[in-house]
C-alpha cells in the first residue's frame, strides 16, 4: 500500500498558503495526499474586477481551488461545501448553512463526513489545524475539531456511516508554525511599523494570539526544496492577492531565496497521535513508523 496524507482545512487556499511546501514535498516523494475543503470560501473578499467575472465569491474561490490542486498534485479533493463562517463572532457565524453554525448546531454531519473520507481515502496520516484553528478562524477551529473526533472513530466498528468499512489511520498531526522564526518575523514587522494584534487584509489577525496558542512540535520538515511548487500554488488565489499582503507567506514570498530557506524552509507540526510524552522534535518525517 503506498504512502497516503489526509489534510483537512476548511478554505479554499488553507492548502497553498499554510501548506503547499509541505504538500508539494509529499506529492514529489510519490506520496497521494487527499484534500478536504470544508467551506466554499464565501466571506474571502475578492477585488472589484473579479465580483464583476463571477456570480458568486465561491466560484472564483473554488476555481483557484482547481488550480491549486492541479498544481499540488491533490488528488482527490473532497469539498464539503458549507458556507464560510467569516473571523469569529460576525453576523456570518450565525449563517444555518456555514460550516460554525452547522458544527455547533448538528456536529454529527460533519463528523460522519470526515469518517466517511477517513474511510473511503484510507490515509495512513492525517493533518489539520491546532486547537487554536491557526489564527481563531471559527471553520479552522470547526474542521480540527471535527477532524480529531473522526480520527479516533473511522476505526471503531460501532460508529456506523452508511457503505463504509471501519478503518483506522495511525497517525494525527496539527500544523503549526516555529515559534522562535515567528517571533523574529513579528518582531520585524513590529519594526516595519505593523501592529502585530491587527494583521492581514482586514486587520483582523492577532499574531500575538496565535503566539499564545503555539503548541510544541514533534516534526520538523525540510520544504526548502519545494519553494516553487508552493509558490505556483499560491499563484492560483488571485482573489486572495495570490497570499501576497495579508498572512505570512506573502511576506516570505518576497523575501530573498537564502533568508526565506532560513524563515520558512522548515515546516513544524505537533504530533497528537501517536501522543509523545516529551516537547521536544524527534521526526523529519510524517509517515516514520506508518505500516
Ligand atoms: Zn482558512
């Protein structure tokens, strides 16, 4: 059986922005990583030109999904399609059809649609957001939670979703940023004249937050390699300013080749299960001790 990744984000470019180095370097070493998609990415806000092409946010979202995917080598792609909740406690949270309300409201559709995939992609690793959900987003935080539970229940031969065989993947990981290289960024971006609690497009990013909510990492992966893939990828989100001026890819993007090996060419992850009993990195590598 080859080697199989799960990632489970909740937007459309969690995968190209956060991620893509880490999935690129998957995709290269022969790896098939899976891709959920929770929400259609409604609340991006989308330049001018753009709304005047589409009908509707979630086309142009879903579209530069494609083409990231394309580019990553995703495959499959499982789109949820619940409606994006928007930063948490706006109007939008409260949307009957947004992926908070539905978590909050009814918790076993999502979950039995995680197991469902659990099931059907059988991945030896699953990767999702920490309980923090990154930087607070209420779908980042939705779709780790939904995604922990699941991991723990594809495997249970009790927990029943309808046409699919009890499977149990064997290892869960959070993305997660190195903190010691994110603290120097900040610090620089302090010096640049940033307010580090109101970041991003919509100053609605609190890095010191998601400093506070920082957990240890186990993993460290070198992405060094994979710059260009990544970069491609975030090319596909021109809706979203291809990650260029809002989150910190974009930054990194920009930044000379040598010092942006140094800033991002690792790629940290917190270990859940199998849970170690230390802080401290011991793997380079996702799939060590996988069958
Ligand atoms: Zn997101």
């Amino acid at each position: 059986m080859g080697k199989r990744l799960l990632i489970a984000y909740a937007h459309p470019d969690d995968e190209s922005f956060g991620s893509g180095g880490l999935i690129a370097k998957y995709v290269a070493e022969g790896a098939q990583v899976g891709y959920i998609c929770a929400t259609n990415g409604d609340m991006g806000t989308i330049p001018l030109a753009m709304r005047e092409q589409y009908s509707e946010v979630s086309e142009v979202r879903l579209a530069e999904l494609d083409c990231a995917a394309q580019v990553l080598g995703l495959d499959p792609v499982y789109r949820f399609g619940y409606k994006d909740s928007g930063m948490m406690n706006s109007a939008s949270n409260q949307d009957p059809d947004s992926l908070w309300y539905g978590w909050q409201n009814h918790p076993e559709t999502l979950l039995k649609r995680v197991v469902d995939v659990i099931r059907d992609f059988k991945p030896q690793v699953v990767v999702t957001f920490n309980r923090y959900g990154g930087y607070g987003h209420p779908d980042h935080i939705a779709i780790q939670q939904a995604t922990t539970e699941a991991f723990a229940l594809a495997g249970d031969a009790s927990y029943l979703v309808e046409g699919t065989q009890p499977y149990a993947p064997q290892k869960l990981y959070y993305a997660s940023i190195p903190g010691r290289m994110l603290k120097l960024y900040l610090r620089w971006m302090t010096l640049r004249g940033h307010d580090i609690r109101h970041m991003g497009v919509n100053k609605d990013l609190d890095y010191q937050a998601v400093i506070d909510h920082l957990e240890p990492i186990h993993t460290m992966i070198d992405v060094g390699a994979h710059f260009d893939t990544w970069d491609r990828a975030a090319d596909c989100h021109v809706s979203q300013g291809r990650g260029r001026g809002s989150g910190t890819r974009g930054y990194l993007a920009s930044l000379p080749k040598p010092i942006r090996r140094l800033v991002s060419g690792k790629y940290g992850l917190t270990r859940i299960h199998p849970q170690p009993d230390h802080d401290r990195i011991d793997e380079n590598d996702i799939f060590v001790g996988a069958r």
